[in-house]
C-alpha cells in the first residue's frame, strides 16, 4: 500500500508537470494530427 501511494504521488507530479509542459503545445499537436490525418488520406486515396 505504501509503494501504491508514493508511485500515485510521483505519478500524480508527473502528471502535474505534464499539464504545465502541454498547456502551450496542444494547438502544436492539434496542428500535427490534422497535418498527419491530411497525409494519411491522402495516402490512403
């Protein structure tokens, strides 16, 4: 139970970390899967 508990806290930090890091950049990778979607239709047609 301890081991559940620290790795949820570090898990919890990360997320943390994560939701500061991508906060900016998810019009960037909104960006890059229309980019990427427009490929793969293209490709796939």
């Amino acid at each position: 139970m301890v081991e559940d508990i620290g790795q949820y806290g570090s898990v919890k930090a990360k997320d943390a970390m994560n939701r500061r890091l991508y906060k900016r950049p998810i019009i960037v990778e909104t960006a890059i899967y229309r980019v990427f979607v427009i490929n793969y239709r293209i490709f796939v047609i």
